[in-house]
C-alpha cells in the first residue's frame, strides 16, 4: 500500500459514502429510539434505560479511579531524572540509585546492555514544528522559550517555524524575528511559508507541516542526518512543552525496539490561559485534561491528537501528514497504522503540553469558538470512512480481528460522544411523555436521579484534578477568583450537552450530508495582561 491520502471528494464512491454516512444514521437513530420503544413497550424502555444508566455509571467508576492513577503518575513523572536516565541508556549502567527512580529504568538499561538497540541515544536530534497561522509575537515567543529551556541540549534541537501565507504580512515579520534572534541557539532554524491555495489541500494545519516537514527533510539530507535519528514533534503556536518533554522523548524512542512503528503522546494540559478564560470555557478545558491523562493508561486507545512525536523516517514513508482533513493529527495514526500493516503503536508519555484555552476578545465570540473547536475534533468521525475503505476494500497485510476491533472502538467512541450526555440528562423522562399512568415510567425518573446523584460524587475527583492542575494564580486576581474555579463546575452539565454532545451531532449530521468542513478554522486564544486587557 502505497497512497495513504483521503480520497478527494469526487471520486468518494457509493461505499465510501456509506460508511460517511454511518456515524450519524446510527447517532440519530439512537436517540430517537427511546421514544420509538416507549409508544411500543414502555416497560422495555424503562429497562433499557437503567441498563444504560449503570452501565455509565460503572463506566465513570472507572474512570474516575484512572484519572487519580494518571494524575498520580503524571506528577511522578515530571519528578524523574530523564536527562541522566537517558544517560544511563547511552551508557548502559545504571547511575542513579534512589528509591524514587522506577524499577523498568533498571530492567531497560539491562535490555539494551544486551541487545543492541536500533536507536543509539547520543544520535538523538529533537525537530520542534511549530505551526501557526496570524498570531502575535506574544502567543509564539514563549513557545519557542519553552523549547529552549527543556533539559535538553538545545544545540541538538531544530526548530521549524511553520506558518501560513494567508496570514499576513505580520506573521511573516514575526517569524523571521524569531528566527533570527533564536535560531543561533539552536542545531538549526528555519521559518517556512506555506503558500496558500495549493491545488489538492485543505485549508488547514496538515498542509502547513507538511509542507514544512518536506523542507525539513531537504535540510536533513543536506546535513546528512539520518532521518530516523530525528524525532519530529509538532506544536501549535501556544503548545509549551514542559521542560523534561525532550528528554523523556528521547528516552523513550531510545529504548524502542521498533521506533519506526511508534507515536509518543504526551498529556495536553489546557492551563496557560485558564485563569482569564470564562467559567464554560475553563470546564471544558479541565475536562480535556483529564480525559487525556485518562487515555495514557488505555495505551489500546490512545491516538495521536494535538501535539505528538514520530520519527522523520516513519513521516516521510507516511508520506507527512494528510492535506485533505482538519484533523491530521488523529488521522495520523491511521495512515502509519497502514503503512507498516497494522504495527503501530502509540505509547504515553505522562509529562504535559501546556496550551491554552478558548478565548476571544469578548465573551459571546469566545462561547462560539469553543463550539467551532470541538465540532472540528468532532470531525474525526470522518476517518471511519476511510478506516473501512483502506482496511477491508484494499488489499493489505492487517489482522482483520485488529482491524476490526479498533473499527468499532472507533465508530462506538464517536457515536457515544454525540448521544451519551443527552440520553443520561434526558431518557428517563421519555417513557413518561406517552405513558404518564404507568408505575415504571413513573417510578423511572426517581431511580435515574439517583443513580446520576451516586456517580456526580465523581465530581470531586474532578474538582481535585483542577486544582492540582492550576497554575499559581496572577496577582491581578483577587482570592475570590479561586471561589469561582470551584463553584463553575455547576456548568458541568450544561457544557457537556451544549458543546460535546452537540458539536459531535452537528459534525456527523454534516459529514451525513456531505456538506464537508473543508477548513481549520483558527480557535482564538488570547492572553490577558497584568492590565486585564486581552490580546490575541
């Protein structure tokens, strides 16, 4: 298999369609069912809900307990030695002999004593990609100082600005600022323009890296660097990577039997901004941090998503990443899960990417971008398709039991994500609207409270997480606004069913239609000076 690219939309056949189809058929189905069945057979609603009910309720036992066991391993590892454990691997003797260095460092060190490994850690060069659009200085800068602080030797560090041609005049000054006064610091830099309107791409991330990636290998094969010596990382322009990210990376890839096969992941942490943005907004983002330390310890679900790691080598035998989609990065998996016949791993790594949260210049724009971010990673429903066509109508080497168990991961994530909140907030009253006189329908809404009042105690584990999560607070808040970060989770339901619920129905009722998102539209994330006026 050789052509790894989304089909362009004229030649998506009847099948394809189908399959483009599929998520929303069976989202709008599902919630229409409750009232199908409850004109039918009341009773047999009524049971189907409970089930459902105690099914998502064991279902955040769980993973309330994972989110405790990520958190504590998230701090754990931001507390570890990575720059001298990498060391011990290049020299394959253990030097550190505290109680708190993990006993796999050890059984790693003597894995590769014995066993040459692909990867030799002292030819380890990190290639930083930092993707932008029209942001400020101010927004781009501190990324690139991220970069330049991690415990890493910055002079084995490349750094790609990539930006577009449809931004302007000022992000072409920007980044050849940046460049210039930082580029001497690091092994290389380089600020790449990506031209607009290229025939063939969207308007969107992927063609902005990959553009930038094809002149990165030019610059790879000028210097006669390896390229599966180079491990790619791409960020957005307000990513900052936390200081022992490089080293645990390198780490990581060192000790790797088979690089070529393998994504790394760290956690994104959505806190740089979180004290300015509003209430909705900082729930929202809470809750995509906690979901993703979550998904580090389901290594069988875990994808790439926002920023992530690969090698050059698997990049350019992936052929960069895809130019046809608003979502390349959760894409990404798939296209190397093909290429290499279904070997692919994506592994954790338990230290966070800072970003930002929403946030525009008043509240009413904010609100509406936090819905256009979400219904764009919604969008990843669009990669059942393409999942169906190339793993069961192309002719390739992967297990179809893999194939297919992923498949229906796939499709049940996106379904669920899309009905989930609203049957849990609404179904137990459904039954009740056709058969008021019936004790069980009567008697439905009273069981479903409280199971629902049971399982919102888990709210505490989430109410911790932010917590422990936020950063210190500025000095232009006064004490009352850390009352306010623990009184918003009231909007809790609100912004499960507003935006995650409904972003993922709006985007699989368009892909329904094929009234496709054909654009990366830009999320706003302001920051806010010592002054409280917001910049973006």
């Amino acid at each position: 298999m050789t052509n790894f690219e989304i089909p362009f939309v004229e030649d998506r056949g009847k099948r394809y369609r189908f399959f483009e189809i599929l998520p929303g058929a069976m989202t709008w189905s599902i919630l229409a069912l409750p009232f199908l069945i409850s004109i039918l057979n009341p009773r047999l609603t009524v049971l189907f809900i409970i089930a459902y009910l105690l099914l998502w309720f064991v279902k955040a036992i769980g993973l309330d307990i994972r989110a405790l066991q990520g958190f504590h391993r998230l701090q754990q590892h931001q507390k570890l030695p990575w720059r001298q454990m990498l060391e011990d691997i290049e020299n394959k003797q253990v030097s550190i002999h505290v109680e708190d260095i993990p006993h796999w460092h050890a059984e790693n060190v003597a894995r590769i004593a014995a066993n040459r490994m692909p990867i030799q850690g002292k030819d380890i060069i990190h290639a930083v990609i930092i993707a932008a659009y029209n942001e400020s200085r101010e927004i781009i800068e501190p990324t690139v100082k991220a970069v330049l602080e991690s415990d890493f030797d910055s002079k084995r560090v490349i750094l790609v600005i990539a930006y577009e041609e449809r931004g302007g005049e000022d992000i072409d000054r920007v980044a050849g600022e940046l460049v210039k006064e930082y580029g001497h610091r690091f092994m290389h830099a380089m600020a790449v323009k990506h031209p607009k309107d290229i025939p063939g791409e969207v308007i969107g991330k992927g063609g902005n890296i990959t553009f930038a990636g094809r002149e990165l290998q030019k610059y790879l094969e000028v210097a006669k660097i390896k390229p599966l010596n180079v491990i790619v990382t791409t960020l957005d322009s307000d990513n900052r990577p936390h200081p022992k990210y490089l080293p645990a990376v390198a780490y990581m890839y060192s000790v790797t039997p088979e690089p070529v096969t393998v994504s790394l992941q760290p956690v994104p942490m959505y806190t740089n901004n979180i004290w300015d943005a509003p209430a909705p907004m900082r729930v929202i983002a809470t809750g995509n941090s906690f979901w993703m330390v979550v998904q580090g310890l389901r290594t069988h679900m875990l994808r790439n998503f926002s920023a992530h790691a690969q090698n050059m080598q698997t990049i350019i035998e992936t052929d960069f990443w895809s130019v046809r989609t608003i979502v390349e990065d959760g894409h990404q998996f798939w296209r190397t899960y093909f290429r290499y016949d279904g070997k692919h791993d994506v592994f954790p790594v338990f230290l966070p990417i800072y970003q930002d949260a929403v946030l525009s210049n008043t509240l009413a724009k904010t609100l509406k971008a936090q819905f256009v971010q979400l219904r764009r990673w919604a969008w990843g429903a669009s990669d059942i398709a393409y999942v169906a066509e190339m793993g069961y109508f192309r002719k390739n080497k992967v297990s179809k039991v893999d194939l297919t168990m992923k498949f229906l991961r796939l499709l049940e994530g996106h379904i669920s994500w899309a009905t989930a909140p609203l049957i849990l907030a609404f179904s137990a009253f459904i039954p009740l609207l056709f058969n008021n006189k019936d004790f069980a329908a009567n008697q439905l809404p009273i069981i479903a409270s409280r199971i629902q009042t049971i399982a919102l105690l888990g709210i505490f584990v989430t109410l911790f997480f932010s917590l422990k999560t936020l950063p210190p607070k500025p000095a232009r808040y006064k004490h009352r606004r850390t009352f306010f970060m623990l009184i918003q989770w009231v909007y809790l339901p609100v912004t499960t069913i507003t935006y995650s619920a409904f972003s993922a129905i709006y985007s699989q009722t368009r892909l329904m239609f094929g009234k496709y998102l054909g654009k990366f539209d830009v999320t706003d994330k302001a920051f806010v000076t010592e002054d409280k006026k917001k910049h973006l």
